[in-house]
C-alpha cells in the first residue's frame, strides 16, 4: 500500500471519541465512546455469556443497569430483527473491550455500535474488562457513569474526576427500586398456542404478569399449547381472576408471574397480588423476579448478593431431578430460605407468613456456585418457581422441562408436588470463597 493510499484510508476512518467509565469508588477508566455519546447512570454489573448480547441487551430485567461483557470481542454477529427479547434496548449503558470492526454474520442487517446509537445506549470499549469484572467481585456491583464527548469537558478543559464521581454518587440506588412498573406493558395482549398446538383448544389459559417479560417466555408457554394472556405489572386480582371467568369449571388454568428488574423488597403490590392467587389456589409459576416475590409472598426475606449471577453458564441442581443444570441468569437479587437441613439433606420449613398459611415449601434448585437458593417448591399449595431462565434466550435449553412441569401441574394438580431425589452436600462443605456472593450482603 502507497503511502498515499494509507493516508486515504486513514483519512476514511472515523474520529476516535474519547469516553470514561467511573465508579462511585472513584475508579475509572478510560475508554472509546460505543454506541451514543453522552452521560449514562446505572448498577454496573457482568455478564459471563460469550453469546448472546442481542438477547441481554433487550431484557428487561437490565433496566437502570450498566452492563460489562467479560467476553473480549463483542459484536461479530451484529443485530437483527428477530431475537430481540423486547421492543428496545433496556440497559443503560455498555462496556466492552473489544467491539467488532465488522459484522461478519449473514443473518445481520447492522452493526451493533449502529444499533446502540440509534437506541441512545451511552457505551465505552477498549476497557480492560477483565480488571473491572475483577473489581466489581472483590467491591462488589456498585453505582457507574459513562461520559463521553461533550460530556466529559467544560469550558474546553477536562472535567475533573471528583466531579464525575459525585454525579455517579448522587444517582439513584438498585436497592428499593420499584422498576417493574417502568418496563410493564400498559395493555393486555394474548398469545395463542403455536406449532402443533395451532388452530386447537388450549390445553391451558394462563395468565402471564408482566414484571419486565422476555418475548421467549409466552412462546415456550404456548408451543406446549397454552393460551397466555399477558397483563400489565398494575393488574389486580380481580384483573386476573377475571381472565378465566368465561371458562368452564374444569378448565385447567394458572398464573405466572416473570422475570424483571428493581429490588423485589419493594414490589409490595405484586406480593399482595401473589398471595391473593396463592388463597385461590390456582397452580403458580414465577421465573427469576417471580421466584423472589413467591419467596416474599410466602414471607421469606430476600437480600441483595454482592455481584449477582449474570450469564448463560451457571450451574443448578434440581434436587427433584438430582440433575445438574447450566442455566441462563440475571438476577442481583436472591431469597432468604433455609437450604440445608443439619443433616445436609434439603431442609423443609415452613412458610413464615402468618403463622405457616402456606404450608411447607422446599429449595427445590441450588446454586452450586454458591449455594444460593435458585427455586422454590411449596408442598402444599400447587406452586414453584425458579430463580433463573428456563426459556433460554439467549442460553442453554437444560431447563426447558419446567414449561412441562407447569403445564402438568395445570392438567394433573393430584401428581403435585414432585418427590426429592437428592441429599446434596452441605454449605459448609463448600470452599468457603464460593460462598461470598451469597453471605457478604446478608
């Protein structure tokens, strides 16, 4: 190449955007702009998924989140129009190392950075990401801005970094945030079973709450034939009572309530809806943000885990499989039940919420991670939820049986509740840094 021709190409290139990426330690770094420019605010939290951008990009349950890709290059595929978990792009900011400088997929139809742009999704790449996820495991998750271009001087000078840090201080907090209300369709919509299933009666009419839902979840619902009627977050139970009113008696029927963001402590109108589906007796499943409100409608506690479970690798024992699972998550969020018995076997308790109403429940899935409650079962109410994502999407298909579960205890109510098969290990058998993420915070 000519010099001439390296000058036109450099020439053609576009001009590099300086960005900064700050904690509310006052660790920062400094990187490129991605995506739109500007100022962004959120929980800074990684993701360990080495796919699947597209699909955490649009989740729901990333809101008020700045999100870090441990993965080094991101952005090969770029992005389509179809695997989108939702209308937008929720996260409120994105951190990569190293973005892709072309897409190289032949289902894209533009570029990732395009994208993020387009969304006004404030980003920075060319950040060792390695050394933040690193940080943010030893600190824990903790507030970040990203500030870029015209955001990052004043007066032509570069704004000092004590004053960045300060407006990071000053941003809102994740715990006892209610944000399910600020991602929630605002009307009702059904989706009719797909597949097979097309064209016939439903084998169930469920009524889906929408707390911050993926689009793959009401699929996977209605593939196994099941109608799904999907309700905002402010719904009331008589809002839900009244979708199975034209139903006959014997119609099988349930209530799911899905994953979202915020802090599950302060979702109270959601617990009361909950306990009030509970007191009728209607077969329950709740996913991820579901899985803590069942939790707290039975009246356990939840708390906040130090750096939170987020990718597409996390390995969970279903102790009424005794198999093991790797399972897609994003939750920074987890409930307060007892796992082990002193034996070490699954500990049965009952549920704290006035005087035991609910009956028994058992952790029925566990982080073996960190030993961290990833499901619930309640033995003598028809309900269980699970802490992660069995729709996978994007992620492994380990837990796709639980839509079947759910869909047999719509059908067949007198096989429930599932037997246990398994004595796991005690906690305390555990290294003990396998334990931080759920003991630091507690």
């Amino acid at each position: 190449m000519t010099s001439a021709e390296m000058s036109a190409e450099a020439a053609a290139q576009p001009s590099v955007t300086t960005a900064a990426l700050v904690l509310e330690d006052g660790t920062t770094y400094r990187g490129r702009a991605y995506g739109a420019t500007g100022t962004s605010f959120g929980e800074i939290v990684f993701s360990t998924g080495m796919t699947g951008y597209q699909e955490t990009l649009t989740d729901p349950s990333y809101h008020r989140q700045i999100v870090v890709m441990t993965a080094p290059h991101v952005g090969n595929t770029g992005v389509n129009d179809e695997d989108p978990e939702s209308g937008r792009i929720w996260v409120s900011g994105y951190v990569v190392r190293d973005p892709a400088r072309r897409v190289s997929n032949w289902r894209a139809q533009r570029s990732l950075g395009e994208e993020l742009a387009a969304q006004g999704v404030v980003g920075i790449s060319d950040v060792d990401t390695r050394a933040l996820t690193r940080r943010l495991r030893e600190e824990g998750v903790m507030r970040a801005g990203i500030f870029s271009g015209d955001d990052l001087v004043r007066g032509g000078y570069p704004r000092p970094v004590e004053e960045l840090v300060a407006e990071v201080q000053a941003s809102p907090q994740m715990a006892g945030a209610n944000l399910a209300p600020e991602v929630s369709t605002t009307q009702a919509y059904t989706v009719e079973p797909s597949g097979e299933h097309a064209g016939r009666t439903p084998v169930a009419t469920v009524v889906a709450v929408d707390l911050g839902i993926k689009a793959m979840t009401p699929a996977r619902l209605a593939e196994r034939g099941v109608r799904v009627v999907v309700v905002p977050q402010s719904s009331t139970a008589d809002d839900v009572l009244g979708v199975f009113a034209d139903l006959p008696d014997d119609a099988p029927r349930g209530v799911f309530f899905s994953n979202g963001p915020g802090d599950p402590g302060a979702a109270g109108h959601e617990v009361e809806l909950l306990r009030a589906v509970l007191d009728q007796g209607i077969p329950f499943f709740g996913i991820c943000f579901g899985n803590q409100l069942l939790g707290r409608a039975l009246g356990y506690g939840t708390y906040k885990l130090g750096y939170g479970h987020r990718g597409i690798n996390q390995p969970v024992l279903d102790r009424t499989t005794a198999k093991v699972e790797v399972t897609a998550h994003n939750h920074g969020f987890a409930v307060d039940a007892p796992v082990f018995a002193e034996d070490g076997s699954p500990a049965i308790s009952d549920a704290p919420h006035d005087g035991g109403r609910y009956g028994r429940v058992v952790v029925s899935h566990v982080g073996l991670n960190d030993q961290v409650v990833e499901g619930l079962t309640c033995l003598d109410r028809p309900a269980f939820s699970v802490q992660y994502h069995p729709e996978a999407a994007a992620g492994p298909h380990d837990a796709a049986y639980l839509f079947d579960r759910f869909v047999g205890l719509m059908t067949n109510p007198s096989a429930w509740p599932p037997a246990l098969t398994t004595q796991p290990v005690p906690a305390a058998a555990q290294p003990a840094a396998a334990q931080l993420n759920s003991e630091e915070n507690h």
